[in-house]
C-alpha cells in the first residue's frame, strides 16, 4: 500500500511535533511504501535537516508555511471576480455564528473554489493579500447576522487577518496534487488536524483518496491555549478562531476515519461534529525499553525524594508545586523535591524558571544540619543530561514518587514515562490524567497545594502502597501505551481504510491488482517445484 503522510511542522525534519511517532509509524510498517508531505514552520527547523528516512519512504515534499510563495501570477477580471466569490462564501461562513444554517456548507464551498482556482490559475498568494480581499472580509463581518465582536474589527484587524489566513491557505496552491503525487496515493494520512489536513481534503476531492486524520494534541485547542508572538485585538483572535473551527469541522466530516489520541481530544472532536462512528482512538506509542531496568528495580528511589521531570513552562505550574512541597517539608522535614527539566526550553521558560528559583529559595532557605556544616536547599533544579540525571530513565528513578502539577495537559507524556519506571505517581486532574492513570495512582484537583501536598504525603508515608500502584502502573503502561500497540492498530486500520474504498485505476501501474498476492511473500516462488495436482509443493512420489 501506498500511503501519503500528511505532517506540519514535524517528520522528517529532526525538530518539532509529531517527529518520533512518525518515524516509529514508517519503520513500523515496513511493508507499506510511504510519501511524505511536510509543511515547515520557520527557517530554524528547516535549517537543523531531516532524521534519517528508512527505505520505505519513497519521496518526500516539503513547502514552508513561515516563507511568502507568490508565483507572480496577477488574476484578470473574470479571475477577480471568481476569487471574489469563493473567498467571500469562505469568508461568509467564518463569520456567521456557528449554529447558522449554511455556514459550514458555505465555507467549504469556498475553501474547494479557492483550489480549483488555484490549481487553474495560480495567482492565490496575491489574491488574498490584495484590497479586494480585505473588502470581501471588511463586508462579510457588517453583514447582519455575523459574530458578536467582529463588527469592531479595524483595518489593521482586517489586514492581519487576512495575512494570517494566507499563511493558513498556502497549501491549496502547491503543486502536490497531480497524478503522479497524491494521487498517486492509495491513503492519506494526516499527522494533525489544520494546514496538514488540507492536502489530504483536496486528494479526497480531486481523486477520492481516503483520509486518515490522527490527533494526539487537537489542533483547534492548541490554537485557542496559544498566546502567539504577539497580543492581538478581540475582533482578530474570534476570526482566527472561528476559521480554525471550520476547518476543524470540514476536516472532521469528510476524513474516513478520524484517531484520537485520547478521550480528552475525542470530545474536543465531538464538539466540533465530529461523527462518532467515525472515531477510534489509538494511543500514542512510545518506547518503553530504555524504562525496563528501572521499571524491574522495585527498590529504586531514594523513598524521601518527590520527582517532577518535563518541560519547563507556566502550564507546569511548579508554583502551585512548590507550595505543596512547604506543606509536605512542614509534616515530613526530611523529604527533598528534584526538578528535573528536559534540556530543550519553551520560550520565555528562563525567566519561569528564574521565579521558581526564587521563590524556592524564599521558601526554603538553605538548611546546614550543624554549625559547622554547609546549608542546602531541599529543592533542585536540574537538566536531563546533567551529572545527577544523565538519561531520563535515571530521572524517574530518582525519587519513589514523581509528581504532575499541571494546569493544562494533553497526552502526559512524562506521566506515562513514570508508568514505564514503576513510580507511584501523584497528578492533577487535566487533560487525559486520569483516562491514563486509571486508578494506578493519585489524582488531585489542579491549583490546589494543599491537596497535593496530602497525597504526596500518603504515599511517602506508606512504602508498601507505593510499590502496588508502581507495579500497577508499569503493566497498565505496557499494555496500552507501547510502540507495538501503536503499530498493530494502525496496520489493521490501513487495510480496512483501503478495502473500504473504490478500486482506483493508474495509468503509471496499469491495472489494479496486476501484481499477484503471491510477489509479496519473502522468497523466489519461481524454484518451488510443481505438483501433479496443479498447485505448489513437493514433488509426487
């Protein structure tokens, strides 16, 4: 099977979303051939390379979202006049409230007008930049009827808006959707939601292609926890907003199959319209190999040690954290917390992190246990990567139990790295902790130091307990959130996508089926000798 990856900002570059599930999919399933198409973010991350691309991988494209991509094409007026009609019925319905009759049909008539358009003439890049496209918006947002809000929208707000949905439309106007790109393809498959499902969109379009659309963090939630580089006014932020619901909405009604990562992101996808028969959720996979020693040590960790290990960020909330730690060092005077942060920062995560180094030390001043001794903070930041944790699985066993004190999460990633390594864990209820956990370990309401505290406390306190739900939490992680699992769902759902979809001839491979079934089993057939009965074997005596 043929398949097109369909990847923003990620596989194959060796920064960004999505990079190692990706790779472990196109190893994973060698069998089948894989075109990748990618949509890069910034020059930076098209600067640091590609991984390294298995054999499988037979070609890979690669456009920027972040770069302008005029192909200098000016539009006549009957070209004008067609541009003007589809981006004002894309236009009509990201304005119009969502329970408007019409306004998601309106929208995707605009959006398949623009790539018809597009494909014929080129000339989109201008188009939407041009004065007529800011007119087209200007009017759909005092049309009677339209959202609350964005009838206050200036002209500033019209120009960014009309900039950022440039950015977000350049996909229709690339190159990737000939005969012998994709629809070449006997599946698409989208690594995330927004820009990277358009591709996939047009291929159902234009050739029938089936799409596959897998969510691990859903796109229209990133975009609305998103602060971007810049504050932008309330008229612009409902706009941008309203147009990734669309295309959230558009893309959830005509993808095959749609797989969730977890519950939490299937409900966002409900909202959205997404039709239950349609989803299937599929864990992400990840390894647990490098975990295995430790997972198998029931003894390690120093049993005075909590543990927090992951990206350094204000969604983190080691504020609230570090709170919860003074109530616990007040009970239990001899507990120390490690901070273990992963060696790539969020922007902005230095100056986070420098409050929480103070804080802490106001918190905690340095302790010495005699007059003669030198004082030490009870609380340490630290890297993976450093002398006291080398390698992440060292991280995690470092304490006997690792908390999670986030405010926002979606997939836990460093939750299930801990599951992995047998801890007994202390959460907060967000994202999809507790379908992850499910009852292998504490739960506690977020922003709430106080609680966080007691459970850290219950656990310290009762070792026996500890190892339990460790152990619980190893084998829950094992049989749910393998690289193995990943892969096994994933192939079965390649080939009943494919045995779903009409027979597409090609005129590059003749037609369909021309290879038998029997040239894709390992070994030369030609040499097995012939039996009397007309089939293959051994010889008749």
């Amino acid at each position: 099977m043929r398949i097109g990856l369909l990847t923003e900002g990620g596989y194959p570059y060796a920064t960004g979303e999505s990079r190692l599930w990706c790779d472990r999919l196109v190893r994973g399933l060698a069998p089948h051939e894989f075109d990748v198409y990618a949509l890069s973010r910034s020059a930076r991350q098209e600067e640091a390379g590609w991984v390294d691309l298995p054999p499988q991988v037979r070609c890979v494209r690669t456009a920027p979202l972040w770069a302008p991509e005029d192909d200098g094409h000016t539009y006549g007026r009957r070209e004008r006049r067609r541009f003007a009609e589809h981006f004002g019925a894309l236009v009509t319905g990201v304005c119009a409230e969502d329970d408007t009759t019409g306004a998601a049909s309106s929208f995707a008539e605009g959006l398949y007008g623009l790539a018809e358009l597009a494909a014929e003439r080129g000339g989109l890049y201008a188009a939407l930049r041009s004065e007529l496209a800011v007119r087209t918006l200007e009017s759909a947002c005092r049309t009677p009827g339209a959202r609350r809000g964005v009838a206050a929208a200036t002209v500033p707000d019209y120009l960014d808006v009309v900039d950022q949905l440039e950015r977000a439309l350049r996909p229709l106007s690339l190159d990737w959707y000939g005969e012998q790109a994709l629809g070449a393809v006997d599946l698409c498959h989208a690594a995330s939601g927004g820009s990277a499902a358009l591709p996939g969109l047009l291929a159902k379009r234009f050739f029938g292609t089936p799409l596959l659309v897998t969510e691990y963090g859903v796109q229209l939630r990133a975009h609305y926890l998103s602060t971007g580089e810049a504050p932008r006014s309330a008229p612009v932020r409902a706009l941008l907003a309203a147009f990734q619901g669309r295309l959230a909405g558009e893309v959830y009604r005509q993808a095959a199959l749609l797989t969730p990562g977890n519950t939490h992101a299937r409900r966002w996808q409900e909202r959205c319209g997404a039709d239950r028969a349609r989803l299937r959720t599929v864990y992400p996979g990840m390894a647990s190999e490098r975990f295995t020693e430790v997972g198998e040590d029931e003894e390690s960790g120093d049993p005075a040690t909590l543990v927090w290990v992951g990206r350094v960020e204000p969604a983190k909330d080691l504020i609230a954290l570090l709170h919860a730690f003074a109530d616990v060092r007040r009970a239990q005077p001899d507990v120390r917390l490690r901070i273990i942060a992963a060696p790539v920062r969020e922007p902005g995560a230095d100056a986070y992190v420098a409050h929480c180094r103070a804080l802490a030390a106001q918190l905690f001043p340095d302790e010495a246990p005699g007059a003669h001794a030198v004082g030490e903070n009870p609380v340490s930041f630290e890297e993976i990567g450093g002398p006291e944790a080398p390698t992440l699985a060292e991280a995690y066993a470092a304490g006997a139990v690792v908390v999670l004190s986030s405010v926002v999460e979606g997939f836990p990633i460093s939750l299930v790295e801990a599951m992995f390594c047998a801890r007994a864990t202390v959460s907060t209820d967000v994202g999809a902790v507790v379908e992850v956990i499910g009852g292998t370990g504490l739960v506690v309401p977020p922003r709430n130091p106080r609680a966080l505290a007691d459970a850290c406390l219950a656990l310290l306190r009762d070792p026996e307990r500890r190892y339990r739900l460790g152990a619980a939490a190893r084998a829950r992680a094992l049989e749910l959130f393998t690289v193995e699992q990943n892969l096994a769902a994933f192939r079965g759902i390649y080939l009943e996508l494919l045995s779903r979809s009409p027979v597409r001839r090609r005129a590059a491979e003749g037609v369909p089926f021309a290879h038998p079934a029997e040239a894709y089993v390992p070994g030369s057939w030609a040499d097995q000798p012939v039996s009397t009965t007309g089939g293959t074997g051994a010889p008749d005596a």
